[in-house]
C-alpha cells in the first residue's frame, strides 16, 4: 500500500457560508460534467478520500478548507512533483471555485 500525503488548501470567498455551500455542489457537479464532455483528464486524488469545511467568518465570507489523502499512482514509489503538481491542482481548482462562487452572488 502506498503512503498517502495529506494536502490541505483553504481559501476564503466573499459569500456567506449558505451561499458557498450551494455554489460548492454546483461548481463540483460541473465540473464533473465537463470532465465526462472531454475535459482535461488532470491527476485528482480519488474521490471519497477528502473533505471540505466551510467556515462562516463573518456573514459575507466562508473560509473554505478542502484536506485530501493523495495517494501517488505507482506502488512504493513517492515522487514529490507529483504530490506538487496535486498541490498546484487544489490550488488551482479553489481559485476558480472562488472565481465561480463570487461571480454568481449577482
């Protein structure tokens, strides 16, 4: 079995925590959806193996926490440019998933 590398990213969105929480399920089933369309195949950890946390810091802004347990694709071999390029993924995933939730608070 492969060590896995926990990833923890958060960023915090202008939006209250109910509105960031309905924008979460929206932004995630898109983003399914245009994988399954031929979207980029890009490395993810495997599903079920994180959680987000949305924190309200105050009413119009939620701090959202997304832990993962990344496990590298090939057997007793940890490469740290892939647990890096997972890293840069998240990050890169919560940047647009501030960009959507922000965008859609009218």
């Amino acid at each position: 079995m492969n060590a896995c590398e926990e990833i923890r990213q958060t960023i915090d969105v202008n939006v209250p925590v109910k509105v960031a929480n309905e924008e979460w399920t929206r932004f995630t089933l898109w983003n399914i959806y245009s994988r399954s369309l031929g979207g980029p195949d890009e490395s993810e950890a495997e599903r079920d193996s994180g959680f987000v946390n949305l924190e309200a810091i105050d009413d119009h802004t939620t701090r959202v926490t997304v832990d993962l347990n990344y496990c590298p694709h090939y057997e007793g071999i940890s490469d740290p440019d892939e647990i890096a390029q997972t890293q840069q993924h998240l990050r890169g995933t919560l940047a647009r998933y501030q960009a959507f939730v922000e965008s859609q608070k009218g």
